[in-house]
C-alpha cells in the first residue's frame, strides 16, 4: 500500500484536478473577500456599532483563533476516513460554511450592547470555528496532493487565480447588488446585506462540494503512527522556517486586510463607495499578470526572491498612489502596480508546504495539521491585526459613519490605512524574506526523502 502511495505522489496531476482544487479557493473568498472589505464597514454604516468596537471584536476573536487553529491541526492529524484526513472536512462543513455567513450578516434590531455581543458571537462562529475547520483542511490539500515541487507551484497558481478573480468579482458585485436590494437605504439597509450575503454563501458552499470530490490526498507519512503533542509541539519550534512563515504571514494578512479600507477610501477620497469595484476591477488583471509571471519566475529566481520582488514592486505602487490620492487615474496606475507585485507574493506562497518538508526531513515526524496550524494562526493574527487597525485608525481619526463629508483627521486616517500601512508592511516583508533560504535546501531534502521513502517500503 505505501509503495503505490509514494509512486502516486509523483503522478501527474490532471487539469481537471487543478480545477477542482482551485474551486476551493474560489469557495472561500466569494465570502472571505467580502467578510474582509465590508464587514466593517456592515458594522459601522448598516449596523451602528462603533468603529473602535468593530476593530477590538476583530482582534479579540483571532487571538482565540490561535487556539482553534491548534486544535483543528490536531484532529486533522489525527483523522482518517476513507477521503483523506483533509479534504473530508470540506464535505463536513461546507453546510455550516453557509449557514455561518447568514448569521454573520444578521445582526437583529436590539441594543447597541446586544448588537456587540451578537457580531461577536456570530464572528467567532465564523473565523474561529468553520472557517478554520473547512479552510485549514483545504490549504493542506495542496501538500498532500503532491510532494512534487513544481506542481505544488502549479496548484497554488490555480488557487491563488481562483482567489483573486473571486475577490476581485465579490468587491465589485456586493456593494451595487446590497444597494439593489436596500431600495433607498442602499448599503445602510441591514437586510439587504443578510440576503446578498446569504446567496454569496449557497455558492461558496456548492462550490466546496466540487473541490471535496474532484481532489485527491496522495502523500501519507513515512511513520504512520499517530504523532503525541509532546512530540510534535518540541518538532515544530526546531523548525527555523516555521518562524519565518509565521511572521511572515502575520503581516501579508496585515497589508492584505487593508483592503477593507478600500470602500472608505472610494467613498470619501474619490467620493463614490461604489468606485470600490473600480478598484477592484483594476487590481484583477494586473494580479493575474503577477500570478502568472511569478510561475514562470519562481524556476529563475526560486520563491524567497519571487516574494522579495513583489514587495518592491507593490510598495513602489503605493507611492505612486500617495503622489495625488485624489487623481482617480494616479490611484489607478498605482493599484494596477501594487497589484502585479502581489500577484508575485501569491504566486510564490507556497512557503508551508516546504516548511512541512524540512521538518520531517530534520525530525523524521510528518505533521501536516500542526505546522500548518500554527503558521494559520500567524496568518489569522494578521487579519485580526488589519481589521483592528482600521476600526482603531477610523477611531484615532475622529470617523463619523453619520458624516457625509469626514473631517481631515478621518480623511488622513483612512489614507494612511489604504496605502502608508500596507507600504510599511512591505518593508517589513523584504526584510523577513532576506533570512528564508530553503529554497536551495529543497532539492537535498526531497531527494533524502525518496530514498528514505524507499527505504520504509523494503523494510514492510
């Protein structure tokens, strides 16, 4: 049995396949996209909660995340079903997925302190427990799929297009479909948002059914027993790169959350909420451009300076954009810059899957669900971080949801979230990957692998 396994590792994986697999990206972020640039937004505009509020909701819930994230890696490790032990879980919870994006976008008439409570309960239903339980499973599809590099590349490119087309798509529908439906409320008609929402989240959950029955785990462990925390826990932190990614992925979850400022910014800097889909619209090609590119330039340059390169060239779109904020063409060719250097970070943000590699390769213990639990905290950190930063930076500023035209010390707030934020996280990001030097490591590593592989199966 283990023999097949390991000679299906090495299969190629059919279109089809990547496809499938690319739909479950598209699952999430039909919801996730707009969860991250509009619920704030819900909360402040439809809802009347308090920015400051809104921000403290976001981060308290991902710091509780942490822990789920930890013990959704567990039972992953621990699940074995006829489907794999990650992507059963899509067919779990891809109901809940649904049902959970209802009640995010719910919030009932009552007090301001009931509406608080609520969005809290309701968002930690969300990102703490579904999202985590269908969306960790899913990433880890990828690297157990394959344990062929440049496939994993391949795969992560479908995902990250699937991604990026239906987040581009979900910034630009929500914002005129909510108003459709408002009537002359628009976007401050809170049933509106529960019933756009409500028909995001039908499509994300058919769309996970697909991803569940159209991927396939190959790779299992060269020790097949079930890993004790003692032992997994010590393994993890003998990892150098675990903290690499770690870190790493707090702060791309930073600057990627600043999206959620986009709607102030096109309501109040350009003066229209809906010039967010413009944005949007703009972003979708140049990230596609970006995506494709960094497959291409990931075999030259390897995933580390792939990464590196893209954090120039979108910190060099969001000074472009601080050149005249107000110029609707300036903010263009600035976001279509920024966007082909994200579309390189995404193309090579493969980094767990390789993470996971070394440290069996170091250890001699597979723990798919662990790492990549932790490093899912740091991501989820990141995104409470982002929405924390714009309520707090909106309340710092003096926003007034009640205002239509803001005072310059919103105004200045929600520039600095749009752009000075996420170009000092790109500094930041230049930095961290200077010290990431697998890349050259992996080639030894999957060949010891192979051999030790081989080594398991002759002495069954």
């Amino acid at each position: 049995m283990e023999a097949a396994v390991n000679t299906q590792a090495v299969e190629k994986i059919k279109l089809k396949e990547k496809l499938a697999f690319g739909l479950g990206d598209v699952a999430s972020n039909v919801v996730w996209s707009a969860i991250g640039s509009f619920l704030t937004f819900y909360y402040t505009n439809a809802v009347g909660i308090a920015a400051a509020t809104a921000g403290t909701i976001f981060l308290v819930s991902r710091l509780l995340d942490g822990l789920s994230d930890i013990l959704m890696g567990v039972i992953i490790d621990r699940t074995k079903s006829k489907h794999g032990k990650a992507r059963p879980w899509l067919l779990w919870m891809a109901v809940p997925f649904f049902i959970s994006t209802v009640l995010l976008f719910s919030v009932p008439e009552i007090s301001v302190t009931g509406k608080i409570i609520y969005a809290f309960i309701t968002y930690n239903i969300m990102s703490t427990v579904v999202y985590t339980a269908i969306n960790l499973p899913y990433g880890l599809i990828n690297t157990l799929a394959t344990d062929d590099p440049k496939q994993r590349v391949h795969l992560n490119i479908f995902r990250m297009f699937g991604a990026m087309i239906m987040g581009t798509i979900a910034n630009i529908i929500v914002i005129p479909l909510v108003n459709a439906v408002g009537g002359e409320r628009g976007s401050s008609n809170p049933l509106a948002w529960t019933i756009v929402m409500g028909a995001l989240g039908i499509i994300a959950m058919i769309l996970f059914f697909i991803c569940f029955k159209g991927t396939k785990e190959r790779i299992v462990p060269i020790d097949k027993e079930k890993v004790s925390l003692k032992v997994a826990f010590p393994n993890l932190f003998k990892n150098k790169y675990w903290y690499i990614c770690l870190i790493n992925g707090i702060f791309l979850m930073i600057s990627t959350n600043m999206m959620g400022a986009n709607i102030y910014f096109a309501k109040y800097w350009l003066g229209d909420e809906n010039m967010v889909g413009l944005l949007a619209m703009a972003m979708m090609p140049a990230m596609v451009v970006g995506l494709l590119a960094g497959g291409f330039l990931i075999g030259k340059m390897g995933k580390r300076n792939c990464i590196i390169t893209g954090n120039i060239i979108s910190a060099a779109g969001l000074a472009i954009i601080l050149i005249n904020p107000r110029a609707m063409m300036i903010t263009i060719v600035g976001i279509l810059v920024k966007s082909v250097g994200m579309g390189l970070m995404a193309s090579a943000n493969v980094l767990i899957a390789d993470v996971i590699d070394y440290g069996e390769w170091k250890t001699g213990v597979r723990t798919d669900g662990i790492t990549a639990s932790a490093s899912s905290f740091g991501s989820k950190v990141g995104v409470g971080l982002g929405a924390a930063i714009i309520g707090w930076g909106l309340a710092f500023g003096n926003f007034d949801a009640n205002l239509a035209v803001q005072s310059p010390g919103a105004m200045n707030a929600i520039l600095a979230l749009f752009a000075v934020v996420p170009l000092v996280v790109n500094g930041i990001g230049i930095v961290l990957m200077s010290f990431y030097d697998l890349d050259k490591k992996l080639p030894q590593i999957h060949k010891d692998m192979a051999q030790r592989r081989a080594a398991a199966v002759s002495n069954e």
